[in-house]
C-alpha cells in the first residue's frame, strides 16, 4: 500500500464536528452507549463526513475527561502513526482521554502511562523484557497444568448440568496461570487463595467503568459509571491483598528491579500492573474471543485444527514444544484472526508533538499541535480497502501462507504492527509474542483433548460471553487416553 497522496496532494482540514461544548460530547456518549453502540457511532461518522478521519468526541466525556474531542483515524492507512512516538506523545493517555486515580497504583503512575521519554519507562520496560526471558520455560508447563484443570472441571459441569460457562472458569484459570508463569507461585495455593481472580476483576473494573456498559438502564449507568470516578477506597482492600501476594511471590524480579534503578515499591505496582491489567485482563478477553469465533466458524476447522495440532505434536515425540508450535500455521492464523476481529485494546491514543500531515486511503489532513489523536482498532483491522470482502468476518486460514503472512502488517493489537518487536523505546505491547504464544496453546489443549465442540456465544462487557453445551473427546492422537 505504498502512498500515492503524500508530495501529490495539499493535506486538506480534518472533517467533522464536536457540537455544543459540553451538550455535543454528551450527546456523543449516549449514542456510543446506548442510541448506536461503538461500532455503528464511528461508521455512521464515516459515512456522514465521507472520510476515515474525522473530528468527534469519546466517552467518557463530561465531566471525567475534561476534553473529549480527538481527530479520529478510522482506517489501515491511517491508524499507524499512533504507533510513531516520534510524533505522538504517549504520556498519561492509555486509558484516553481520562486517566484513572494513580491511588488505584500505590500513588504511582505506572509504565502503560508513562511516555518512551521518561526515564522510568525504559527501566520498567526492561524489567517486563527480563521477566519474560527469565520465566520462558515455565510458560508451556504452567499453561498446560492450568488449562488441563480448567477443561476437566468444565467437563464435570457438562455431566452435571448440561453447560459449562467458560468465562467463569477461565477467570480463575487465567489469574492462577500468569501469576505462576512469571512468578512460580500459583496465587490459589497462597493467603489470596481462590478469591484472586476476583479481586483482580474488581480492581480492573474500576479502571474500565467509564469506557463500558453492563447493560443496566441508562438513568442508572450514565451517573454511576460515565460522569464521576467511582472511589478507590472501593477496591483499597483487594488491593492491599494483591500487593502482598505480588511483594512475596516476585521476590526474583523485584531483585532485578533494584539493579536497574527501581524501587521495589515502584517495581512491585508496575509487575502488579503488567500481570493484572495487561496480562489477566487481556486473557479474559482473549481465550474466551477465540473461543467463540472457532465455535461459529463450525466442524470443519474444528477438525483441520486437529489434525495439524495432533500431527506436529507427534512430530515432536508427543510433547507440546515452542518449536512444535511454530509449525502450527493454522493454528497461528486463528489466533490472529481473533485478535484482529476483537482485540483486546481496542483503543489507541496519543497527542500530535507537532503539526502533522496523516494520511488516509484518500486523502492528506492536517492536524495540529497538541490534538489528540484516537484510534478505533476495529474499523482499521477490518479495512475492507486492505482485507477485501471477508473484512468482516472470521476467516481461519486468513494468514496461511506468503500472501496470508503479508497481511500481518495490518494486524494492530499489541500497539504495533504483527510484524514489527517491542523495545523499551516504543509503546509496543512487551508481551506481545507471550499472547500469541498461548492464543495457540489454548487451542493446542483444546483440540488435543476434543475433535469438536459446541457452544453458545453472547456478549459480556469486555467480549464475548461462552458457554459450553458439549464436547466430543478426542479418538486419535497424542490427546487421546
């Protein structure tokens, strides 16, 4: 997609309008809650202003982000320069146009918010790089143990009553399994006991209530969720119990900490940070993701899964191995064909360091100085001018082969492109090969275990909500018993 515009073409105004201050974002939010819901607000500005950029507003809005008006990129084309910290800044706008009490973080403002300038973010980032190497071989064991108990008890609940909500298991799963991968210690097998996972979630919450709905009336939602923050005090205990969980368990990586010039106070707020937010949050959103698209996509894939899994296992003298994995190419693609559907930060943001030229399929815009700028991961992942007719839709085998591979550019999840590394000198997610490392275990031990399965697939406030009505046990291969 090399640029025909840039040196052709005068950049031209961004189209769009914020509205009556105040009453316009207000307006705003209640169609991107309630009236169109997201996707439906950002095509209906497309389709109105006849442009992929354009001004409008973000919720939260009034009154808890003081300034909702953004130069939205809503296309492949465009969405990009949101990765270049040469010309976005990146500082406090992880979370957009709000920023969460730092009293939910020990009093610190925390790697995800810190800009590639600032001098903590290279160390923290560094420490995230370390943990990751350090803890690499106990990422496929862990994964396994965890996940193999996981599907056990649903297959016990399936006995039982009929259904197996997955969400609710994989919650408890996903937290006792990232905290025993980077830190050796299962969080159920301590003081924070089976309780963990929840605590985490109401922790998350807080963060995340401004940009969701839990489906509840609109008198109800808009004042509880969307106009004030809801106090810290609220999780101040479940946070402390997590804290003292992270302070124990971490010990390792918090030595590590201190020979890169980091407090273990600010260290441990950071690990906690990176394992509960970033980690344990993008997992309640991932398995259950691919989950639901492998389901609808039906029998057919189930099997063609199968077989590719089960074979590269046995290749491998019947031990899952990163090498085995690596020859799993439809297995990787499902992955990434989930995690460019609906990936877990469906967000990007930050704030023009200069005058800007951005450019879209079809035109140049000027932007000034200080504006920020938003992406809505969605409508760039599902570009039709770059992933045809299919844009839309769960094509399994999307990344198969050379031409297939060419299209991980386009793949935007991790705040970066599929094709390029995470360093300490940009904002490109650290684990990043972590995720897609077990996106393909979660299917591994799925269809290790089962040929196929049936599901029903609905929505919760992150994604999509599963449940399990029946599986079928494998009858060949290395996940038969």
């Amino acid at each position: 997609m090399a640029s025909v515009l840039s040196g052709s073409m005068a950049a031209r105004p961004v189209p769009g309008s914020y509205g009556l201050p105040v009453l316009g974002a207000l307006r705003d939010r209640l169609d991107y809650f309630y009236f169109q819901g997201q996707d439906k607000y950002f095509e209906s500005r497309v389709e109105r202003h006849g442009s992929t950029v354009v001004r409008i507003n973000v919720p939260p809005g009034p009154l808890m982000a003081k300034d909702p008006r953004v130069v939205a990129l809503l296309d492949a084309k465009s969405f990009p320069v949101l990765f270049d910290v040469d010309k976005v800044e990146k500082r406090d706008v992880f979370t957009g146009t709000y920023v969460p009490s730092a009293s939910l973080t020990g009093g610190y403002r925390v790697c995800a918010y810190l800009d590639p300038s600032e001098p903590t973010h290279a160390a923290v980032k560094q420490l995230l790089f370390s943990l990751l190497l350090s803890r690499k071989d106990a990422v496929v064991p862990t994964f396994r143990s965890n996940f193999s108990s996981h599907f056990a008890a649903a297959e016990s609940q399936l006995a039982n009553a009929g259904k197996s909500d997955f969400n609710k298991l994989n919650d408890a799963t996903s937290f006792d399994f990232i905290c025993e991968a980077y830190f050796g210690v299962r969080p159920s097998a301590t003081e924070l006991g089976s309780g963990g996972s929840g605590r985490a979630a109401k922790w998350l919450f807080l963060q995340l209530a401004p940009l969701v709905t839990l489906g509840l009336p609109m008198f109800i939602e808009e004042p509880l969720l969307h106009t004030f923050h809801l106090p810290s005090i609220l999780v101040s205990g479940d946070y402390k119990a997590l804290y003292k969980y992270f302070s124990t368990a971490a010990s390792e990586a918090l030595d590590m900490a201190e020979g890169l010039g980091l407090s273990r106070e600010e260290a441990c707020h950071n690990l906690l940070f990176a394992t509960v937010f970033n980690s344990y949050g993008g997992f309640k959103k991932l398995f259950p993701g691919i989950l639901a698209d492998v389901s609808k996509a039906g029998e057919k894939l189930h099997r063609r899964l199968a077989a590719e899994i089960r074979a590269a296992v046995a290749e491998a003298g019947g031990e899952v191995t990163v090498a085995a994995l690596e020859k799993m190419e439809l297995t990787s693609s499902v992955v990434w064909e989930a995690l460019r559907l609906d990936p877990p930060v469906k967000f990007q943001y930050g704030r023009a360091k200069d005058d800007l030229e951005i450019e879209s399929h079809d035109a140049l815009f000027a932007v000034s100085k200080g504006e920020m700028l938003f992406g809505y991961q969605p409508c760039a992942t599902k570009d039709a001018r770059v992933f045809g007719a299919t844009a839309g839709e769960f094509v399994g085998d999307r990344f198969v082969g050379d031409e297939g591979r060419k299209l991980l550019q386009y793949v935007y999840w991790s705040n970066g492109r599929e094709t390029e590394t995470p360093s300490v000198g940009n904002k490109q997610c650290p684990g990043k090969n972590l995720v897609v490392l077990v996106g393909r275990l979660f299917l591994v031990e799925l269809f290790l275990r089962y040929d196929t399965f049936t599901a029903e697939v609905g929505k919760d406030p992150l994604g999509a909500k599963v449940t399990l009505t029946g599986v079928t046990k494998a009858t060949s291969g290395p996940g038969t018993q």
